[in-house]
C-alpha cells in the first residue's frame, strides 16, 4: 500500500512480564550500585593504592640510605691519603717545581713511586675498584688543547670482595713501564704509561680531572672537600668499562696545585648494590640512578638495575617525570621517556653527595625506583575487577530467575490476548477463564464490551448511510506481518467491492492489491498527507476522493471520503483567485507567483524578456462610447495577447489598461525580438470596430526589460519595464521600447516623486540660504540671495523639484512656498540682514493670485519694499504673469532683476519688455573671464548697455581672484560667487580678503 500515512507518537505500551520485571531488576541494580559505590566511594581502593605507593617509598629510602652511606662513609672516605700522597709528592720532588713533572719522566716516575703504598692502601681499605693519581700542573690553554698527557698512577681491582697479599688481583691502568715492574702489578689490555685526553673530543673522560682542578683554581679558598667530585659515567679508555669516580684535588700547604687523586666505582658493581628484586613481586621492579638538575624534573641516567629499566629506557639517556607527584615522592613517568606504552611509577629519593657551598651542588643524584602501575597498582585493580564480576554475575542469575518467574505468570494472560486479537468477527467475543480471579473480571468485560461495540457499530453505520456523507474507514493491525485489514462498507465499495454487512476484514494482500489499483488515479498529495484521487466513478462522472490515514503505533487508520463537490468548488474559486473575469487572462497575484516560480529554475529562463503595456486611448472610449465599449476594448487586447499563448510566455491583466507579458526559454536576444515584433505588428494590425468607425486602430506603448542583461531579480523587470513604458507613454505613444539604463539613472525619480513633491510641499520641507552679493565700489553688502535647500529624501535639487513640479502642474505651489518661505526665513533673522536686499527667484509662467498677494502684503509689508524679484530661466515669460508682477513690485516699492542672462529664455529683448533694475550676468560667461577676450569684449557691450539703460549688472559665479580683477575693469557694479561668500543659513559678512581685493582691482 502506497498512500501517503501521517505518522503520530503511539502511546508508551509495556507487557505484564515487562512491568514485573523492571522494578525487580531496577532494585536489583540500585543494590549493586550501593554496594559498589561503597567500596569505591569509601575509600578503600585509594587506600590500598596510598598503602603501594608508601611501601614503594619506604624501601627506596631504605636503598638510597644504604647507598649514600657506602658512598659517603665508606667509598669516597679518603681520610689522610689526600695529605700523605701530598706529602710524598714534595717529598720525592727535592724542591723542585711541580710543573716539571709534565716533562720529566724520571721525576714523575720518582713521585709516582713514592706515592703508590698509599694509593694501594686506599684501594684497599675504601673497598672500591679503582684508585688514581693524576700529576700535573696544567694551564688554562692545555686544558682546552686538542690533548692532553699527564703522569699519574692508576690502579683497578674489579672484585674488592677479595683480597690477594701478591696484588695478583690487581690491575694497572695508567703506570710508567719502569714502576709498573717494581710494582710487580699486572698492566691491563687497555695500560699506557700516562693519561692521555682529548679535552675537545672525548669531555666527558676528561671531566673527573678537569672539573676539581679547575675548581681548585677558581675557589681557591676552599677547603679540599668542598672540591670534590662525583663524575658522571664514562671510559677510561675506548674498549674499557664503564666507570664513575670520586676525585679531589692535591694541594700543598702553600695551595700550590699538584694534580688529582681519587677513587674509580664501576657501573657493574654499582649495580650490584641495588637490588632491584625488592622493589616488587616477580622482579617487576628497578633502581634508577641518575643525576638532576635544580628545580627540574628531568634526569640523566647514570645507571639502571633490573630487566624493568631496561625494557622501559633502553638506551635513553634522559628521563623525564610528571610536573606533579601523584604521592609523596613518587611521580608518574612521561611517555616519551618510555620505550613501552605502559603507565610507570618513579619513587625519587636525592642522595646528598655535596655540600652546600661545593661548585658542584647543582648536581643532584637521586636513586629512583621504578615499578610498573600494573606491579605497583595490581591488587587494588584485581580487587577492582573481582567487584565487578561478582556484582554482574550476581546480577545475571538474578535476571534469569526473574524472568522465569515472569514467564511462567504471564503466559496465560498472553494467550487470552492473541485469542481476542485473532478474533475478526463481527459478533461478540467469547473468551475461557484462566483461574485468575482479577483476569477473569476482564474477561467477562472484554464479553460484554465487545457486544456492545458490535451495536453501536451497525448503528454507526446506519447512520452514516442516512446522513448522505460517503466516508469509508479502514484499519490495519500490523503492516509488517500482514494479517487482515478492517474495512467498512462504504471502504469496500470505493474499493469496488459490494457487501451487504456494516464491516469486513479482508486479506492484507488483498487489501494492498486494491489500494495499488487506486494509486494510479493519484492526482496530488497535499501538505498535511493527504492524497487525492481523481477518477470515473461506476456512472462514469468524475470523482475526487481523498484519502487520510495515520500510523497509530504499529497499525494504520485511515478514512476515504468522496470530496468530489469539495474540490469543483475549490477549483472555481482558485480560478476566480488567478484570473482577470473580464479577459480570462492572469491576474496580478497570478502572475507574480508564476514569475516567483520561474526564479527558482534560473536554467529555464535563459533570455527572457518582460513587455508591460498600456493600452493607449482607453479614456478616449471609455468618455465616448461608454465602459460596454471600453471593456470590449480591453478584451480585444486580451485575444491579441491569447494568440500568442504556449510554452515560454505568461500574459496577464495587471489592471485597468496594463498588461504583462514574460517571455522566456529564447537562446538569444535576436531570436526574442523576433517574438515582441510579432506581438508588436498584431496589436498594429488589429482594429477595434466603433459604432462610428469600424476600423479603430488598437494601439498600446509597451516597454522591455531583458533578463539577464538588465536584471537577474525578475520584480527588478517590472520596474525597469514601467519605466521604459513611461517613457514611451511621455515621447510617442503606441511603440515599443527597450530599457535603458542611463535614462533610468537619471529621470527614474520621475516615476515615483508625486508623493514626495506632495510631502514636500504639504509640510514645506525645504530651508534657505543666503549668498552675498557684494558692491565693486567698496566691498559693501547690497544684499543676499535666497537659495532652496531640500530636505527631502528623494528630491535632492532645486531643479528636480521644478521637474517635478512642472509634470504634476503644481508650479504654482512652488512659486508660492518661495515667496512665503523666503520671506518668514527673512523675519526669524531680521537683525541680521541690517535692510539689505532680498533677491528672491520667482518661476516666470506663474504669479501669485490676488488673495495670496493681500495675505503676503499683511504679514511682511515692511520686509517687502528690501525685495529684489529674480526671474528665472526655466520657463518661458508669460506675458500677462509677468505684468501682474511688476505692478506688485511697483506697488510695494520693490525691485526687478533677470536673473542668468545669456542663457535660455532670458535675452537682450527682455531688457526692453521689463525694464529690470539688475540684470544678472551667467557664470557660463563669467567664469574663466579673465583668460578669454571674447566673454571679455561681451560683457563690455553687455555692460555698456545696461548702464546706458540705468540698469545695475551683477556678475554670478566669480570664484577666483583674477575674475574679481577683471570684473571690475569691465565695470560690473556687483559681485556674487564663492569668492565673495557662499550660502549660509545665517547671512555672513564678507571676508577682509574679498573686501581688500575689490579695492586693490581698482589701483591696478
């Protein structure tokens, strides 16, 4: 079944067995985690962690102590060997100097033996595996030289454990040939007669000699312990074993330097004394020991015990640890450090082998045990992990015995219910007891309500047939495993299929078969799911049927009704709401949603073109035949239009006497203009019979905006269409015009300023400002001009108004706002103006009426005598406007000017018409005057006869000082321009600089 099924939240549904086993095991859960939880919680995990982590420090304390008291008291305790050694080296040098023995061989050999019963001694007593002398007084330069050689003595028995009276035990490593068969010691693979360094290449064998000796140079002061030190590992010699010593430097009573003694430890026996087995069960743990720096967690190894260092460093040189303790001591080992993935543990423990003022106390060794986490942590993990096996087993058996128990109790509540699910007929049910005595009240009310819902269905549906509404219902149980589906009579016979009874469950197959059948009528879905169908019933009429159906968790309802009625009354209003009923056509709102779809498939479009026409002489008919003939006129339209009908065009009625056209899906331009010019030549072809004139030609002025060119927006379109119309509509009506961009740019403000030139006007939405006009006699004042400043947000300019103004016939009200609006600007800042002059700009084709001039006359009769009237250039004069003027300014004992002459309208005959007092000259002329000859020689005349005539000339537009000068010459009686002052809300004086050139023209 394919229709469309509105799903909703199905009620929440839990089984018996389930709500007996949900509480039970959530008790059982809650139990488990009390317990868990007071384990954890409690503290006893943490606790058994704390104990691992002080057991691991304790022993690592124990181990450092050990190995610190060997080192101190026992390895490094030279006693008096330093002062007996010094001894015998004065003794054997008879007075000589110390530095010979670098370069004597005999004498050192002379030192070497007299010292080396002492030297044997110490090895022996210390226990240690090796004792050195070193001879030799060095200078700085030596000690930095690529090599070095140096006398000494040198001697190594690798087991101190035991002792041979004969020395057969012994070794020696650095010995003269001579003294070595006195000695009666064996030499060694690795002997030489003498030290040899290379204090640049190998640093680090060098520094067990280097480091006290330089420290004895540098603190001379102190004493000789304080100048010990502890080497870090090295090799004696290539091929030899690694080594750490303990060495001092030798000085006499005088503090005269003779070498370097000491004593040798090998990193094997070293390592012998840490035992690591200690550390933690089955050899999981080892001893680290390494040398840090002050204040940071980053160690140098020195040496390592136990196959656990060895997996975990390798042959890392570095260790670092966490910046933080995870306790006491013990910090947690960075991975990067490691050669595993594992988590390691560190216990550090400093050993403190040097004083406090010793050169080398930045060295701090510390012995490190190292234990795994899974070594060091494990029991508590083991105990973690035992919890929780036990809470989850004890858990599972809980569950399984639960729902045993269940099962075996809701088993026979669970038969009851498939029996009254498998139950289709229409009669009431019977059910059997099953000896519960609560289930068995249900049953017997299942019974009685089933007989109850058998009757009230047969009157149900009854009813339904009496009302006359055709509603079939339907409901599926379970749409995945099939089963039966309800159907009612009135279902079925949708369906085609006629039964007698009030319902009837069917196959779901066959249920599904029938309902595919009925897809293929499917005409829409709708946005709440709703399909409708549309079809032939069995009289073969159409019929609409609807179908809506829910999922109600887990079975399907649903209802068919016959709408039939419901969708021919929409269809006619969806008509009515889309279409024009005068042409039939698209109406507005039609035609923006059909462009509004289009937008949304820009592919489809390609190059379109919107056409808006206007049907010319519509009013002409309308007032002379009537609006029977008018609206015959539109409809003739309209068929010309519907002649043009098909894929890639929408026509519309928009209203009145305009339409719309939109065509679109064209490759190019060319090919488009192919279709308007159809269009274009059938509207010039048609002809409209009039009961006075047959043949009446149809016209109408359209304009075209080309998509994409124009505009991608398709509202953008029909406003450049429009104005492209207007334009056709304001030059030569009944033709066809394409957009043009500049035009619009410039004249589009055209189209939509009525309303604001009325805002305008309505609340007077402009100010003034007044520019001086300035006399070339003296610099004096003789007055100001008032210039319009708009506030208006579309119209910007004086000249845009009068546009505007001129096209709306609202001249009048223009001419009327100047002289009212000039003259309060003039009386809120009388003071100011001290009796200058107003020049005031008055339309020449329009007057006051004579109500307005007696309004004018009662507020500012006294500011109008100081009126100089500016006629503009805009307009052609009008004779008898222009009379009525000048006996008002007569009347009022004012002046008259022309205003830009030598443009437009205003020529030398008006000189003689008007007789004007000033005759202002127009800045095309003036400006640049004082470079061109020929404007020069013009003016001349212009105000050679002017003066002749006793007319004042005022020159407008001067902006440099050159213009002042040569104005001047010219005879020009005033002045106006930025150069003298530019137009200010406020009049202002004119500048000293401006007043000083005027005076300064004249003494040129």
């Amino acid at each position: 079944m394919t229709q469309s099924v509105t799903r909703q939240k199905a009620p929440r549904r839990i089984t018996v067995m389930r709500k007996m086993l949900l509480p039970i095991i959530l008790v059982m859960v809650v139990q488990a985690v009390i317990f868990y939880s007071v384990i954890l919680l409690g503290g006893t995990l943490t606790q058994l962690d704390q104990n691992s982590f002080d057991i691991l420090n304790e022993r690592v304390i124990n181990r450092k102590n050990y190995l610190q008291n060997d080192m101190i008291q026992r390895w490094s305790n030279l006693r008096s060997s330093p002062d007996t050694i010094t001894a015998s080296v004065k003794q054997a040098l008879g007075g000589r100097s110390a530095d010979e023995l670098m370069g004597d061989l005999d004498l050192s050999t002379d030192v070497l033996r007299a010292l080396s019963p002492e030297l044997l001694y110490l090895l022996r007593l210390n226990a240690v595996t090796g004792a050195f002398v070193v001879l030799g007084q060095p200078t700085t330069a030596q000690l930095e030289a690529e090599t070095l050689s140096l006398p000494g003595l040198y001697v190594r028995d690798l087991d101190p454990s035991t002792n041979n009276a004969n020395n057969s035990d012994l070794l020696l490593e650095r010995c003269p040939i001579a003294l070595s068969k006195e000695l009666g010691i064996s030499t060694d693979t690795r002997w030489s007669p003498q030290f040899t360094f290379s204090p640049q290449q190998d640093p680090d064998s060098f520094a067990f000699f280097k480091n006290p000796y330089t420290a004895a140079i540098n603190y001379a002061d102190a004493d000789d312990d304080e100048l010990c030190y502890w080497s870090r590992p090295f090799y004696l010699s290539q091929d030899d074993i690694p080594i750490i010593t303990y060495s001092i430097p030798l000085r006499d009573e005088s503090g005269t330097l003779l070498g370097v003694m000491g004593i040798e430890l090998s990193c094997d026996y070293l390592t012998r004394q840490l035992n690591y087995s200690e550390l933690a069960a089955e050899n999981q743990g080892g001893y680290l020991l390494a040398v840090g720096q002050s204040e940071s967690n980053r160690f140098d190894k020195v040496l390592m015990s136990g196959p656990t260092c060895l997996q975990q460093f390798g042959s890392r040189s570095q260790i670092d640890l966490a910046a933080a303790p995870i306790s006491g001591n013990s910090y947690q080992i960075d991975a990067g450090s490691l050669q595993t993935g594992d988590k390691v543990f560190g216990c550090v423990q400093y050993l403190h082998l040097y004083d406090r003022n010793s050169p080398f106390e930045q060295d701090q060794w510390a012995l490190i045990g190292v234990v795994p986490k899974t070594a060091l942590l494990g029991f508590s993990s083991k105990l973690h992990a035992t919890l929780l096996i036990s809470l989850v087993l004890s858990l599972g058996i809980g569950v399984v015995g639960v729902w045993a128990v269940a099962r075996k109790f809701s088993q026979p509540m669970v038969r009851l219910s498939g029996k009254v699910r498998q139950s289709t007929s229409p009669a009431a049910l019977s059910l059997e007891s099953i000896g519960i005595a609560e289930i068995d009240d249900l049953i017997r009310s299942i019974q009685q309500l089933s007989q109850n819902v058998a009757e009230s269905s047969a009157k149900l549906a009854a009813i339904i047939n009496l009302s006359g509404v055709s509603v079939g219902a339907f409901e599926r149980a379970d749409v995945q495993q099939g089963g039966q589906v309800f159907c009612s009579d009135q279902m079925l016979r949708f369906l085609g299929i006629d039964i007698s009874e009030p319902y009837r469950y069917i196959d779901a197959d066959d249920f599904d078969a029938l309902m595919t059948q009925l897809q293929t009528d499917l005409e829409k879905t709708e946005e709440d799911g709703s399909c409708i169908y549309h079809r032939k019933d069995g009289s073969g009429h159409e019929q609409w049927l609807r179908l809506k159906a829910v999922d109600d968790g887990g079975r399907i309802l649903g209802v068919l009704i016959d709408v039939t009625q419901e969708i021919v009354e929409k269809n006619k209003i969806e008509y009515e709401r889309d279409y024009d009923l005068l042409t039939n056509l698209l109406n507005r709102r039609a035609f923006h949603t059909t462009l509004q779809q289009l937008s949304q498939e820009p592919e489809k479009l390609q190059v379109a073109a919107l056409i808006m026409l206007d049907l010319d002489n519509l009013k002409y008919i309308n007032d002379t035949y009537g609006h029977d003939q008018g609206d015959g006129y539109i409809r003739c339209m309209a068929e010309i239009l519907r002649g043009h009908s098909g894929d890639g065009i929408v026509t519309a009625r928009m209203s009145g006497d305009e339409f719309y056209v939109f065509l679109y899906g064209f490759a190019s331009k060319d090919a488009l203009r192919v279709s308007i010019s159809c269009i274009q030549n059938d509207i010039r072809q048609a002809v409209f019979p009039l009961p006075d004139n047959p043949e009446f030609k149809v016209r109408a002025s359209a304009g075209v905006a080309w998509y994409p060119d124009d505009s991608r927006d398709l509202e953008m379109l029909i406003k450049y269409a429009d104005f492209a119309m207007y334009q056709v509509k304001n030059t030569i009506k009944g033709e066809f015009r394409e957009f043009d961009i500049v035009s619009y740019n410039r004249d589009s403000y055209l189209l939509h300023a009525k309303e604001e030139l009325n805002l305008l006007l309505e609340n007077q939405l402009v100010s003034y400002h007044f520019q001086p006009i300035v006399s070339t006699a003296d610099g004096s004042v003789l007055g100001y001009e008032a210039l319009m400043r708009s506030h208006s947000k579309t119209l910007h300019t004086p000249q845009e108004i009068l546009t505007i103004a001129r096209s709306q016939s609202k001249l009048h009200l223009v001419e009327q706002m100047t002289w009212f609006g000039v003259l309060a600007s003039v009386r809120r800042r009388q003071d100011d103006f001290s009796g200058c002059r107003i020049f005031l700009n008055s339309i020449p084709n329009q007057a006051l009426t004579t109500a307005e001039m007696q309004r004018l006359q009662a507020l500012y009769s006294d500011l109008l005598p100081n009126i100089v009237l500016e006629l503009t250039e805009e307009d052609k004069l009008d004779q008898e406007l222009t009379r009525q003027k000048q006996q008002f300014i007569q009347q009022q004992h004012a002046q008259l000017a022309i205003d830009d002459f030598g443009n437009g309208y205003n020529s030398e005959s008006l000189l003689l018409d008007l007789t004007p007092d000033y005759v202002k000259i127009d800045m095309s002329i003036i400006h640049n005057i004082d470079r061109d000859y020929s404007r020069q020689h013009l003016l001349q005349s212009l105000v050679d006869f002017c003066h002749k005539q006793n007319i004042r000339v005022i020159a407008e537009g001067v902006e440099t000082r050159q213009e002042v000068c040569t104005l001047v010459s010219q005879g020009v009686d005033y002045l106006q321009g930025f150069y003298l002052g530019r137009p200010t809300s406020l009049p202002q004086p004119v500048s000293a600089e401006a007043v000083t050139a005027i005076k300064g023209c004249h003494q040129l």
